[in-house]
C-alpha cells in the first residue's frame, strides 16, 4: 500500500520532480515516501542515475511537500554521491522510510569480489535541513576459511550521541551533528575500526 502511495504521490509530481532536478522519471532507481518534516504531509526522496550531469555515481534528491501549493519542491540537491548502480544485481541502491519521519540510503555489493558489504544512513530533518542521524557498516568474506573475526565486521553508531557497537563491543566517539551535504565516511569509518 506505501508503494503504491509512493507511486501515485510521485506520478502527480513528475512534472515538478523533472524542472527541479533537472532529469526525466526513468533516471529514478529508488524512492521512499514519509513525512521527513513532521507536517502531516507526505515527502519524497529519490535516487537517480547521473545520466548527462557528467559523474559516475547516482543523486540523492529530496523533496518536502508544499500543500498550500499543491506539490513538491526541491530541498537537498547531492549529485554524483550515491554508489551503485541497476546493471549489476546486488549492488543497486536502495532508500526506505522510517515510522519516526527519518529515512535510510543503503549502498552495497552482495554480488562482486570476495568482500561483500553495506552501508546505511540514516538521515533525519533537522533545524531546516537533513542531517546524518546514523551509520551502520556490515561486511563479510566470502572465501575466509575461519568463519571468525576475520570473516565478518559490522558497527552500528549513533552519529549524534556518537555511540555505538562495532562487532559486539561498545565504542564510542565525540557527539556529531553532520549535514548530510557535509557528511564524509571518513567520520564514522574512523570510530567503526574500518579503516585498518
């Protein structure tokens, strides 16, 4: 039923979608539907291929609904920051919405190499922009003949309180509030352990 809301909330507003970020529906690979601003009325985020923008990677465009207009308008524009692509199964990016209003953007490769990993964030409005609430890291080898530590490694941090749990045990960092617009892995790949 939420997709098929999703749907119809996204054909009413292709033609807004298409001016404000500047590609046609067919560039959409995913998309989640929720109330990001706590209004009443539903938003939409959307990832879509480059196409001719002239980068490698996929958009991240998200939108708030103007009920006293009657549609949606352009609120975050991140071009050429997504990874993955529809190609290759396994690796397509994919965005769901939470029930707290917040929303999350998963990139993965379950298909190629031995690592197969993924990564979410969760995104949250915030003081009139979208900021990253949340990282959550899960990566195994698929040939590691242990099946131990050295198999697996996941960590879940909580980028505002900058709590979390990397394989079971708890770390913790320094309380962050990141823009989306600014954020960079570096931050909780740090904290996490994953750049060892």
């Amino acid at each position: 039923m939420k997709l098929l809301i999703a749907a119809l909330m996204l054909s009413a507003a292709l033609p807004a979608l298409s001016a404000a970020a500047d590609f046609p529906a067919d560039r959409i690979i995913a998309m989640a539907s929720g109330d990001w601003n706590k209004d009443g009325t539903p938003d939409l985020a959307v990832v879509a291929t480059p196409g001719d923008d002239g980068g490698d990677d996929n958009g991240l465009y998200v939108y708030v609904a103007k009920p006293e207009e009657n549609r949606l308008t352009l609120a975050l524009s991140l071009p050429n920051t997504v990874w993955g692509n529809l190609t290759m199964y396994g690796q397509e990016p994919e965005l769901a919405a939470l029930g707290n209003g917040s929303f999350t953007l998963t990139t993965k490769n379950d298909s190629i190499g031995r690592e197969r990993w993924r990564e979410t964030l969760t995104i949250a409005y915030r003081n009139f922009d979208f900021i990253v609430a949340g990282y959550t890291y899960s990566a195994y080898d698929t040939i590691a003949e242990d099946g131990g530590e050295n198999r697996t490694n996941d960590c879940d941090l909580n980028v505002l309180t900058g709590k979390g749990k990397r394989n079971g045990q708890a770390v913790a960092d320094k309380a962050q509030f990141v823009l989306l617009k600014d954020w960079n892995n570096s931050i909780p790949r740090s904290v996490c352990g994953l750049d060892n």
